[in-house]
C-alpha cells in the first residue's frame, strides 16, 4: 500500500514535465516570433499587433489552449518584454488560469544585422520561481531551447490542475534541454533533471493512516520524444519510507488518461510503523519484504494507476485511489 504514495509523486511528476515541455516550447517558440518582427520593426514595434498574434499564434501551436498577454515592450538597451502571460486549457474542467508570468529576451547585439540566426538569453518570472536560459536558432530555423528551474512552487500549479483533487506542496529546480528541428512532433527532444523539495501532497483516501505524506526530497531524470516520457534514476526521500524508480509514461490527447508503467524498489522506515499504529499492517509489510526492500510495479492512467507488489514467493495486488 505504500508504493501507492510513489504514484502520487509520479502524478506530480508527469504534471511538471508537462508544464515543463509547454513552457519550452513557448520560450522557444515567442523568441523566434518576436525576433523576426524586430528586425524589421526595431524603431516602430506595433505592441498592440504583436500582443493579438503572440496570444493567436501560441493558441495554434499548442491545441486545447487560451494564451493572453498583458502587453509587449522594448526595454533599453536591448530587451523585449512579454508581460502577464497566462495559459488557459480550454479541455480542463478547472476555470482557472495558470500565470506564466513575464519574459524577458535579450538578443545577442548583431540580430538586426543577421535576421533571427544567434543565441537569445531568456528570464522568466512567474509560478513562485524564475527560470531562465538561452534559446539558439540557426539559419535552418532549428531551435535549441536550454534552460535552469529555481524554486517553482507546486502551490501555483494545484490551483491550475484541479482535476488531480490533491493539494501540493514543494520547491521544484532543475535544467532542462530542448530541442526542435523542423516542428516534426517525433524529432522533438526535452530532456533533463528535476528535483523536488520540502514537498507534500494530500491522499484521496487515508493510506497508512494518513491523510497526507511530506517527503524531504523527490528526483529523477527524464527524456521526451513524442508522447513517451521515460524517466531514470527516480529517488525518493522521507521520514517515513524511501525509494527507486523508473519507467514511462505515455501522454494521450486526454492527459489525465496517459498511461504510465513503472517499476522499482521501496524501503520502509521504522517511523511508517510508528505512525500508521497497525500491527497487523507492519507484520504484512515486513512479511512481504526481500532484503529489507519490497519490490513494486504500476500501471494505468494518471488518476488511476493500479499496483502490483511482488515477492519471490507471491504477489499482492492493490490500487492507488
């Protein structure tokens, strides 16, 4: 019953490596836009025009989605400023927004001579933290979008993605890469590492006894290709309980509904007993334990992995709701 706690965190997971390829995909994509309307436009930028085709042009490269854009500016000596953008799923059930925040682009010194081609330093404020990069574009228009996560706050995204019907907590950092060569979806490529902090997430239902798990830290790496996230050297640390993973998930028009297979080892803490309070919980956990470890595999969609537990003499099955 534990590893369905892990679930929880690769829900958690799957929601920032979405948020993660969006908002890569959007530096990536409002840099090389508005660097080509600068060359031409550097003395007379049309704003108001720029602001209605960012927020049109986002909309279409990322289907099922609002964008709105406060405003556009130059910034002396050589920035523009995309301000108070907000994304909108329109296939959520949640009416909220998710504040993206405000970017930041610095071209290098020579655009206006040599069209968008170079590398463009990029800052983005918003979700509690900043993330900030640089994004290549050369003459082919092949895009290369690097980037660093300091101190996302998980908080801004359970206000946004109500449909996990789960409070989270926690302090997200980590690098990432991005690579587009031609806008072909199979020959897109995110890759990186993320890591979680002084996290928490509410249960649907009490597990153990508890109605909710903070953990000290949550890490692993992860690559995108297409639809499938394959994820390696997963951690998980707490108080109670730590733990390896890996495996994929493979995303569906229908978010909640990608399918996800992993596999790895749980090592309970003395402190899981201590607090649940069941003996006959610790007695079944520790019977089904080889070398203090207890091997684990689930799978489904995102709002209903189930769980499989496994022995070298049996195996138990369970579900994560």
């Amino acid at each position: 019953m534990t590893t369905s706690m892990v679930a929880v965190h690769e829900t958690g997971f799957v929601l920032m490596v979405k948020l993660l390829q969006i908002v890569a995909q959007a530096c990536g994509f409002c840099v090389y836009g508005i660097l080509v309307l600068m060359v031409s436009l550097w003395l007379l930028f049309p704003a108001d025009s720029v602001q209605k085709w960012l927020e049109m042009s986002l909309a279409d490269f990322f289907p099922d989605t609002r964008w709105t854009v406060g405003k556009v500016y130059f910034k002396p000596p050589l920035q523009v400023v995309v301000d108070d953008v907000q994304l909108h799923l329109q296939n959520s059930q949640s009416d909220a927004s998710l504040d993206i925040g405000q970017m930041v682009i610095t071209p290098p010194w020579n655009a206006v001579f040599f069209k968008n081609a170079g590398s463009y330093d990029y800052s983005l404020q918003g979700l509690g933290g900043i993330i900030n990069g640089t994004v290549t574009i050369d003459h082919n228009d092949a895009i290369i979008c690097k980037g660093s996560l300091f101190h996302i706050q998980l908080t801004e995204l359970t206000t946004y993605f109500q449909e996990i019907n789960r409070d989270l907590k926690g302090s997200l950092s980590g690098v990432f890469t991005y690579n587009d060569f031609g806008g072909d979806p199979e020959q897109l490529l995110l890759q990186g590492n993320v890591m979680v902090k002084a996290g928490g997430f509410s249960l649907k239902k009490p597990i153990l006894g508890l109605d909710r798990l903070d953990f000290n830290e949550i890490s692993t790496d992860f690559s995108l290709k297409g639809a499938v996230i394959d994820v390696s050297m997963g951690k998980v640390e707490s108080s109670l309980l730590s733990a390896e993973f890996s495996g994929n998930i493979v995303q569906t028009d229908v978010f909640w509904e990608s399918s996800l297979k992993l596999t790895g080892l749980l090592k309970p803490r003395p402190e899981l007993f201590a607090v649940s309070k069941n003996n006959m919980l610790e007695q079944f956990v520790k019977s089904q334990l080889h070398n203090g470890r207890l091997s684990f595999s689930f799978s489904g969609s995102l709002l209903e992995p189930g769980i499989l537990f496994q022995k070298d003499m049996g195996q138990v099955q369970g579900n994560t709701n």
